[in-house]
C-alpha cells in the first residue's frame, strides 16, 4: 500500500514537471515566431524613391499596367494624356519630379528630372559629373552628342550582360558636362529624346 501510495506520487510529480517542460517549450517557440514576425514586418519595404535600376524603381517595374504599378507601390498615380502614338506620362502622387512613360498600356521608361534627388543603384543622380558617371560604370558609358545642348551628352549605360540589353540607363548633361535628368527603360523608349513626342 505504501509502496502504490508513493508509486503515484511520484508519477504525479513526473507527470508535473513533463507539463511544466512542455508549456516552457511552447511559450518558447510562439515568443521565437512572435520575435521573427516582428523582424519581419519592421524590415522596410522598396519605396517608389527606392534607387532607379535599369528596368523599375523600388516595387515598380518596367512592363507593368499602372494599375499593378498603383497596387506594387500603394499610391494612385496620375491617368496619362496619351497621344495619337498612344504614348503618355503618368505621375506617382506625392513624388516631385519622377514620371513614368507609359506606352501601349504598359510602364516603358522612369524619367527623373529637375532637382530630384532620386539615385541610380550605383549612386548616381542629377548634379553629377560625366567624369563621375563614366567612374561608376567603368568602360559601360557609350558617350554621345546632345541633340539640343552644345557641348551638353547623352551617357548611355550599356549593362555588362547581354540578357540585359533591352534595358538602360540614358543621362542627359548640360554644356558643362554637369547630369540634368536621367531616365532607364526598356529599348528603344529609353533612348527618345524628346519622350513621347
């Protein structure tokens, strides 16, 4: 009797600690997933002002509608005028400075102009010189006059891989060889100088 007796005390006491161990474990694992989750959502999302590639800016890419850029970036953007060539700009609201050329219901180019202070993924952006362009992409700049600009070019980046090449990056310079606007898309939108016109 006192044998059984104390036979099921210590299985009581066993059985305490186990769910102790267990409930200990548990609270463990959920606080670990709790910590991950909260890592997670606080990990910042591309922006629109994310740096410029040569195919998109920050969760906008090249190809996509408007109303997929809209849902990617979670801001309206602006209904383009479209043109007899069905060719138009549209604008991201709130962002000064940035277009985006749209083209057969689809985004072609991402225009950044004026005082924008937007970067390419390199880091470069208006205000730069051609000798500091041609630096961050050594033997990548094909260099050529500007259409409009006496002693002002045009700095198209070539990109290294050929599955690439029907992107690119196009600075525009000033008569001081000094980047004004720049712009990166998809061939041939990305090289017309005058946009949609």
């Amino acid at each position: 009797m006192k044998v059984t007796h104390s036979l099921i005390s210590s299985l009581i006491v066993a059985s305490t600690f186990v769910g102790v161990a267990i409930a200990t474990v548990n609270q463990s694992a959920h606080q670990s997933a709790s910590e991950a989750q909260s890592t997670e959502s606080a990990t910042p999302l591309p922006t629109i002002t994310s740096p410029l590639t040569i195919n998109g800016i920050g969760p906008v890419r090249v190809g996509m509608t408007l109303v997929q850029a809209e849902q990617a970036a979670g801001i309206p953007f602006s209904v383009p005028d479209l043109g007899d060539n069905g060719c138009g700009y549209s604008k991201p609201q709130g962002i000064e400075n940035l277009l985006f050329m749209v083209r057969g219901n689809q985004i072609a180019r991402i225009d950044v102009v004026r005082n924008s202070t937007i970067k390419t993924l390199n880091g470069a952006g208006i205000g730069d010189t051609r000798g500091k362009i041609e630096a961050m992409y050594p033997r990548l700049i094909k260099v050529t006059p500007h259409k409009y600009v006496q002693g002002g070019h045009y700095l198209t980046y070539i990109p290294p891989k050929v599955s690439d090449r029907k992107y690119s990056i196009v600075f525009e310079t000033n008569e001081n060889d000094v980047v004004t606007r720049f712009r990166s898309g998809k061939l041939p939108e990305v090289t017309w100088v005058e946009g949609c016109f």
